[in-house]
C-alpha cells in the first residue's frame, strides 16, 4: 500500500536490445537513435527550463 502522499510513477518498461549480438552496423544504427532521442531530450528540457525561469 502506497504511503499517504507519495508520488508513484507508472512508466512503461521497455525490455532493453540485446545488444551483445548485434552487428556492427546495427550499433551503430542504435547509437544514432539514442544520440537524436538525447539530443531531443536535453532541447525539451532547456525550452522547459526557459519557461519555468518566465514564471
């Protein structure tokens, strides 16, 4: 039972690639997206950070 006033999170789990037998091209296709998702991340939470500091 949760405690009164706890904040729980319900994420989606993603069931990481095994990547231990992935090719080299494959990695590298991996890398790419993870590198483009961070990039998109870090521009969200600096338009985010930019808004918070207005209010």
């Amino acid at each position: 039972m949760p405690r009164r006033g706890a904040v729980r999170f319900n994420l989606p789990m993603v069931v990481p690639p095994d990547i231990d037998g992935l090719p080299p091209a494959e990695l590298r296709q991996l890398l790419l997206k993870l590198l483009e998702e961070n990039a998109e991340l870090k521009r969200q939470n600096a338009e985010l950070r930019e808004e918070i500091a207005r209010l």
